[in-house]
C-alpha cells in the first residue's frame, strides 16, 4: 500500500468516524425518534460521507491521469494551464466541491476541467 494510500485511508477513516459520533450524538439528543427521523438521519449522513468518497476518488484522479497541454476541442490549438480552480458538479450524490486543474483557450475563449 502506498504512501497516499495510506494517508487517503486514515483521512477517511477519520471522516467516517466524525459521521459516526455525529449520529450517536443525535441519537442521544433525540428523544424517542420515530422511523422517518431516523432515516432522515441516516440518509444525510450517508450523502455526506458519499459526497466525501466521491471527492477524493475525482481529486485522485487527476493525480493520476493529469492532461498535459490539452488541444482544444474546438481549433486544434494547445491549451494552457491556468492552475486549479474549484468546481462543483452536480453528481447522482448531490453537487460535490473539488478543485481541478484548469485549461482554457485564448483563441477561443474555451476551458475545461479534465479528464472529461
């Protein structure tokens, strides 16, 4: 197992534990839930640990397949790196925060955040 491995692992770890003690904090702050609260509960804290796995398999990738100097889709000219720049799609597990890296075409005035 790999150093970045490792400390993806333990990062999680530490998230789903967080999430964990979140929902046991609720369950003895709520006095006798019934079954659609605690359901509630459950699915928002499963969103949020899904939204968290999701970020850190996006973010992994581009580590692992960055696009060097891109051409553009629309004129064939390379594209340049502009840095990292936030993004916020909207996934099957809600809208989801991370930073890609950037390209953009001067000519055309077009940019993307790879891989596509």
């Amino acid at each position: 197992m790999t150093r970045a491995h490792e400390l993806e692992k333990a990062r999680l770890l530490r998230q789903a534990e967080s999430l964990i003690e979140e929902m046991l904090d609720w369950q003895e702050a709520t006095d006798r839930p019934n079954l659609t609260q605690i359901e509630d509960k459950i699915l928002e804290l499963r969103q949020r640990f899904g939204q968290e796995l999701a970020r850190e398999v996006i973010e992994a990738q581009e580590k692992k397949q960055p696009v060097p100097g891109p051409k553009c889709r629309q004129c064939g000219q390379e594209m340049s790196y502009k840095g990292q720049k936030e993004v916020t799609p909207q996934t099957w597990l809600d809208k989801v925060r991370f930073e890609r890296g950037y390209y953009y075409c001067k000519r055309c005035k077009a940019g993307f955040f790879p891989p596509r």
